[in-house]
C-alpha cells in the first residue's frame, strides 16, 4: 500500500519457512512492515526481516479494537485494515526488545516449559502408584532414595513398562534442565541487573534472569506504576457516573513475569520479615490468594526503585518506600 493508501500489490505467502523466506525477498529497507504479535511466527518473521533492515512495526491486538470489532474477519482484511492504521501512523505498537535479550527470554521459556513437561510426568508416576494403592516411604518421591524405591516396584508387565518409561523420561528432563541451569548462569554472571535483583528475597538466579528478560530496560517504564501495569498486577478500575470501584487484576501483560512474581512471594513471605508482616495483614481482610498478589505487586514496585536507582534490597531496614536499598555504585 502506498501513502495514499493505494493498494500496490496484494499476495498471500504460506505459513513456513519458504513462505517468510519469499515474503522477505519481496521488500526492502524502504518498506515499512506492520504485523500483529500473536502466535509463534510473528518472532521468526520479525528476526527474518531485522537482518534485512526491514523497519517493522508490531502491532498490539488487544489494543487493535478496529479489527477485533470488524464484522468481516479474514487475513485480507485484517492485513489492509493494519496497512490503513500504518500509514497514518495509528498503530498502538508492542515493545520489540534487542535480539540478545529475546534470546535471553527464549532461554529462561524454554527452562519454564521443561519444568512443565517435568511436573506432568511426575504426576503420571503419582497417578500409577494411586491406581494401585501403593504409599512411598520416602518424602522425596523423585530423590535419590525415592527412585531407587520406585525401580524396585513391581507393577507387572503393563504398569512396570510405563514406570520405567516415565522414570526414563524424567532422567532425561532432569538433564536438560541441568545443562540450561548452567546456561542460565552462565548468562546471569555478567549482567548487572540480574545481581541486583538476586539482593530481593524470593528470587533465585533462574527468577532473576526470567524478571530481567521479560522487563529489557526499566527506562522504558516512567514510573512504578507502568511497570505494575504492564505486568498485568494492577487492579482494573470501573467507574459508574461519579463512583469509581477496583476490582481484580487486570491480567494483561506479561505472563511470564506475573507468574514470576507470584511465584517469588510466595518464597518472600516465608523469609522476608517485612513481607509476611504485609501478606498477614492483608491476608485477614481478603485471604491467601489476594494477599499473595499484593505481596508480588509490592515486589514488582520494590524492583522498580531497584533498578532505576541502581540499589540493591535490605530486608530489615524501612525507607521511605517500604523497602531500604543499599547502593552498588561504588
């Protein structure tokens, strides 16, 4: 499409490897791109055409409402609909980070789906042993101890086989998880943030560099509040005439990082003083859940003044934001 929104050419590529390959040779650094992030392509695409210096402007479709309303839904007229908003430089765009720190966020996803995979096999094991009635000794099912005793059942010849495959598959999992543990830090070593981050109690160096990887720059976010925001932690807000009521998070953004967060409160509330102090008071007015959510918000916003102010967390000292930070400076 042209900048008087004339339609130069108009053709369809198949979603593969050749498809992005000749939709590429097709453009050049004069051309703008804008495509919408959603599925796995859109990362192939985009890295496709940043080697070319294709400029490419990725398009938020939550906030794309104009196709999400449209009455007729096809990749035709969602793709002119977007060329339309691109020209007149409407596009409500995504932030892209640098390609190392997408390889960064690769690493630390592709560690979060092997420990998925994990747990799935693990409770395949519980759900064989509970088929039977059979009662470990152990505490640790999946220890050393645990998994002699495990090699050792004899569940015959049908249920034998599934638990010697399931025992296989979780040797190899524990491998590869291994070997991207030392990736991991290996990556965390060297980066500045990642340090800082590892003073916040709840967070290991695998959180650290998830929290560093889905965040990039924290220039990026003006204020706590942003940060909050785009993590999908803050509450949605509803407003009738002149009354105006919250109610529960709103769940947009990263979910990577929400997950994160929770996760690392969890932790905090058992080790970090202040943090339990907070999550009990809240706990008596609204429960568990809520409590653990406003603990990984108040983590969130504590990140924040960590990293702009370049300071690390003290537990045990309160400043003027709830938390005391320590500078790294010198």
């Amino acid at each position: 499409m042209d900048p008087e929104g004339v339609i130069v050419e108009e053709f369809a590529f198949a979603n593969d490897h050749a498809g992005l390959e000749e939709l590429a040779s097709r453009l050049t650094p004069e051309d703008r791109v804008v495509m919408e992030s959603t599925g796995s392509v859109w990362s192939t695409l985009y890295n496709l055409l940043d080697e070319k210096h294709v400029p490419v402007v990725l398009a938020n479709p939550l906030k794309t409402r104009v196709i999400a309303s449209a009455r007729i839904k096809t990749d035709k007229v969602d793709a002119r609909i977007l060329a339309h908003l691109l020209r007149s430089n409407l596009v409500a765009e995504c932030y892209v980070p640098p390609r190392s720190l997408r390889e960064l966020r690769a690493l630390v996803r592709h560690r979060a789906s092997l420990v998925r995979v994990r747990t799935t096999v693990k409770n395949r094991v519980h759900a064989l042993l509970d088929g039977r009635g059979i009662r470990c000794e152990y505490s640790d099912l999946f220890g050393k101890r645990g998994s002699e005793w495990l090699r050792k059942l004899d569940l015959g010849p049908l249920d034998g086989l599934m638990l010697s495959n399931h025992l296989e598959h979780l040797e190899s999992l524990n491998r590869q998880v291994d070997e991207t543990d030392e990736m991991i830090r290996g990556r965390a070593s060297v980066d500045e943030d990642v340090r800082l981050l590892l003073s916040l109690t709840g967070v290991d160096v695998y959180t650290a560099l998830l929290i560093r990887s889905e965040i990039g720059g924290i220039s990026r976010f003006p204020d706590y509040k942003r940060l909050v925001s785009w993590a999908g932690l803050a509450p949605s807000l509803h407003q009738s005439g002149s009354v105006e009521y919250s109610g529960r998070i709103t769940k947009q953004g990263s979910k990577m990082l929400r997950w994160a967060m929770v996760e690392s409160a969890r932790v905090a509330v058992r080790h970090d003083e202040r943090m339990r102090g907070f999550y009990e008071r809240v706990k008596r007015r609204r429960g568990d859940g809520k409590a653990i959510v406003a603990v990984a918000c108040k983590m969130l916003k504590i990140i924040w003044f960590m990293l702009t102010r370049r300071e690390a967390y003290q537990s045990r000292n309160e400043g003027r934001y709830g938390v005391k930070l320590k500078s790294l400076r010198t």
